[in-house]
C-alpha cells in the first residue's frame, strides 16, 4: 500500500515536470541517501535518540530565472523517527520508534555559483506507516500524526554531469507524536543525478 502512494505520487510527479519541460526547460531526475533523525524532547522524560534510515525518490527542478532561481519539488519516500531508552526491573531496553513519509518539499533553489546552490522552503508529509520495536519484537501502533508540515534548508553541490551532492535539514512545525509537543528534526545526506 505504501509503496503504490509512493509510486502514483512519483508518476504525477514526473508528469508534471515532463509537461513543465516542454515550456520551461525543467529537468528531473533522482536522489537517495542516508537520514539521521529524531524528534524534540517535548514531554519526553529524556531527549531521543537518533534514528538513522534513508530516503529515496525523484526530484525536479523549475527554471524562474536562468542559472539563477529555480523551483525544486521532490517526492521523497523518508524513513525517520527516533529511539528512547529505559531501564525496567534492572534490565536496559531501546526501543526504535519507527515513522514512515511520504514527503513532498516544494525549495527555493538560489545560486551561488554554477555548482553550489542553497535551498529552503516548505514540507509536506503524509505518515505511512508507524511501528515500535523493542528488543526485535515489533508493535504497529497509530499515536504519530498523520500530517507533518515541516520547514527545510540545505545546499547542493552540482556536477557538470548532472550528478549532485545535497546536505538538508528539517524541522517540523507541528506535533508528531500526540499530546507530547515533540517535532521531527532530520538532517540528511545524499546523491542524485539529474537527466
């Protein structure tokens, strides 16, 4: 089920940027990498910890001003979440608190040179699934939101052959899991290539 919300999305998605390109010059193309992610400490007793995963999708970028100011949408499939540890009847315990995105950002892209740019603007999040997993055993639970609107800012490093390099970092702007204020933080790294 996931995957076919992931999968319609990305097709709209390259259609949408196919339509653009005929007009505006847009390119698309995809990216992936790692995510180290956790949330606020909110009414958490002790701040979370990381919780490394990836993300993966298509990216497209808009020209507004040639060499200069683009629009960059994306469709990212995005593991995050973090984990919390306890102590109970003398025995340690991590639990990995596991959420599932289907993330839509919609950045700015300004550059500075030819090669580096810097990005910012809004993103969208739909929850896809959600789990707890403690000591290999795993519970699916529904307590995260199911909507994450979040702000990113990152920067790229751009290759003459349509390779890329990209560092972003996000924070949520609402609630992730109910009644505790925590927020999504994330930094990511990652590759893509652009056709």
């Amino acid at each position: 089920m996931k995957f076919t919300k992931f999968l319609s999305a990305s097709l709209l998605f390259l259609a949408a940027i196919t339509t653009a390109n005929a007009q505006e010059k847009a390119s698309f193309g995809i990216k992936g990498g790692m995510n180290f992610s956790t949330v606020t400490q909110g009414k958490f007793e002790d701040g979370p910890d990381n919780r490394t995963g990836f993300h993966i999708g298509v990216v497209g970028e808009v020209p507004i001003v040639s060499n200069v100011f683009s629009i960059q949408p994306e469709v990212l499939y995005s593991q995050q979440g973090f984990e919390s540890n306890y102590n109970l009847l003398g025995t340690s315990y991590t639990t990995k608190h596991k959420i599932d995105y289907l993330n839509i950002p919609v950045l700015a892209k300004l550059y500075i040179i030819k090669q580096l740019s810097v990005e910012a603007g809004p993103q969208f999040g739909f929850k896809l699934n959600e789990s707890h997993d403690t000591n290999d055993n795993s519970i699916e639970t529904n307590e995260v939101n199911k909507f994450d609107t979040a702000l990113a800012i990152g920067a790229s490093f751009n290759f003459d052959n349509g390779l890329f390099l990209t560092g972003r970092y996000t924070y949520s702007l609402n609630e992730v899991v109910k009644d505790t204020d925590a927020k999504n933080k994330v930094f990511q790294v990652g590759l893509g290539f652009k056709f």
